[in-house]
C-alpha cells in the first residue's frame, strides 16, 4: 500500500509522538554523545576542506573529488545529523513542516555523497588505465565543472522528487511527522537514481582499479629485481603513488557500503509501506556516520593530511606564504 493511500487520521494516528520513558541521567547522556559525534563530524571535515583549500601543492583533480565530499559530509554534520539525532532522542519531530522539507531537500547529501565516491572511482580508474590521457584532459578546472554540474543534477533531482509527489504542497501535517510521501514510479525512479547507477558504477571500476593496481604492483617487483635508471625509478613511484591511490578509494568504498547500505536496503523494502520509526532512525543515522568516518580515514592513511592538522592547529596557515608549504614531503 502507498504511503499516500492512508487517510489523514490514519497518518496521525500512527505517527503519534510517544512519552519519554529514559531517565534524566540516560537523556542527558544521549544529547551529550550526540553533540560530540556532531563535533567531530564538523570539525574533521573542516580541517579536510581548509586543507584542500589553503594548501597550493594539494590542488589536484582528485583532492577537488576530496574536496566535494568533504563539503557533503560538513554540510551533514551541520544541518542533518543535528536534527535525525534529536529526532531520535525525542522520539518525535519537534521543528515543524517548514523544517521537515528542508531536512528532506538536504537529505539529497546522501546521494551527493554516492555519486562523489563514484566520481572518484573513475578518476582513480582513468588515472591507473591510461596516466597519460588522464594528465592531458583532466584538470582541476574540469574537475570543478563536472562536480558543480553533479550537486546541481542531485539537487534539482531530490527538488523534483518532493515537489511531483506534492510534499511542498501538504496543508497538514501530524504532529510529530516528518515524511515523505513518493509514488511507486518515483520510488522505482529514485532506486535507479539514488542506489544502483552509483553503487553499480563504484563496484565496476574499483573492480577494475584493483585489477589494474595488482598489474602495477606486479610490475613494480619486476623492475626492483633489475638495476633500472632514473626514469624507470620515477615510473615506480608514480606507480606506487597510483596504487596507494587505489588503497584509500578501496577504504572509502568499504566504508561508504558498510554506512549507507543498510539504509538503502531498508528503504527498498519499506518501499510504499509506512516506515517502522525505529529501524528508519538507526539505519539512517548510520549512513550518517559515514560523514564522521571519513576524514579518520585521511588520517590515517594521508601523511598530508596530518601535516596540515599540525599546521592548521599550530596556527601557522595564518603565516606570509604558507599555502607554498611542503606539506608533501
């Protein structure tokens, strides 16, 4: 059955908001935990964007990619993560209509997210097949277009999806509601568009990257069981680079799969069926963690990324030329 099938009294009646049963202590520690995952989600993708940023020597075609999924994840922890948590902890939606459409046109970050995961697959994957093509087209003006057109045709798309089914034009809202309510062709529409073109373009070209990287590594041992000049030695490290590369889209993907597939799963399933407030909650709030792991993840693996931390910290960025800062050495 159709969400939109369900008469009024119905929808009210189902999404009534229930009592508080927790204690004061267990609240205030549910608010306290959230303020931190929200702390950190924010902060750490902000280092990540003023790296990018500020820094001339990380002005590249894939940290552009970085870059635009750094954003998505600040804008998460900024305007989504605050209110699904909340929304949790309360059990009900306490901002009104106004709100809850803003929340669900935000919520195209998810797919901000998907399609910029992608993008970097095929980067990665122009990069490692044909090195000399990638250095001739792809620059990171090109790069810049094609992600700004990416934000606009998700947001246009997720504008369009609450618009045609009519979410901007309801009267009345339950209290305590915050949903959509989509077609069966939107919903078949937003699968394609939202879950299996990305996720089949991801699986595709970093299966493909991987095979590529397992070429270039077998080749790398090759040449170190030969005395090899100059040139041949730049090649290695430029291969090594690109495999390394490889290693963190890997991370990226895995972690991206492990956050969000739950929740697309979960909202195949429910599709057209009024959702189990319970399960709708935990599935999406950890998609959102995905925004919070990601910059440890740069951490961990960018010895960049940590010299930028140590510099954005330590205050020097504020310093006379210190975009021109080896940070890649």
């Amino acid at each position: 059955m159709n969400l939109t099938e369900f008469n009024q009294s119905d929808r009210c009646e189902h999404f009534s908001c229930p009592e508080r049963t927790v204690s004061t202590a267990v609240y205030i520690l549910l608010y306290v935990c959230s303020a931190a995952v929200v702390l950190l989600t924010v902060c750490g993708n902000m280092l990540v964007i003023i790296s990018v940023f500020h820094f001339k020597q990380l002005h590249t075609p894939t940290n552009t990619l970085v870059l635009s999924l750094a954003v998505s994840d600040f804008l998460v922890g900024i305007f989504l993560m605050p209110l699904i948590l909340i929304w949790t902890i309360e059990s009900c939606w306490i901002f009104g209509r106004y709100f809850c459409s803003i929340y669900w046109l935000v919520s195209g970050l998810l797919i901000i997210s998907s399609y910029t995961i992608a993008q970097i697959a095929v980067d990665r994957y122009l990069a490692l097949s044909n090195p000399f093509l990638y250095m001739k087209i792809v620059s990171v003006r090109i790069t810049c277009v094609v992600t700004i057109f990416n934000w606009c045709i998700v947001l246009g798309y997720t504008t369009a999806i609450l618009y045609f089914n009519g979410n901007f034009k309801r009267s009345v809202m339950c209290p305590g509601e915050c949903f959509i309510f989509v077609s069966e062709v939107w919903a078949l529409i937003d699968l394609v568009f939202s879950f299996i073109f990305p996720l089949s373009v991801i699986i595709i070209l970093y299966t493909l990257v991987f095979v590529i990287a397992k070429k270039h590594a077998t080749a790398i041992r090759e040449l170190n069981n030969h005395t090899r000049p100059k040139a041949q030695k730049i090649t290695s490290h430029s291969m090594k680079s690109e495999r390394k590369a490889a290693k963190v889209l890997g991370i990226l993907v895995s972690v991206f799969l492990v956050c969000l597939l739950p929740y697309f799963i979960y909202s195949l399933l429910v599709n057209g069926i009024v959702f189990k407030l319970g399960t709708f909650w935990k599935v999406v709030i950890i998609s959102y963690f995905n925004s919070t792991i990601n910059p440890f993840i740069y951490a961990l693996i960018y010895p960049w990324f940590r010299r930028c931390i140590k510099l954005i910290i330590t205050l020097q960025i504020f310093q006379t030329d210190s975009a021109l800062i080896n940070v890649l050495s």
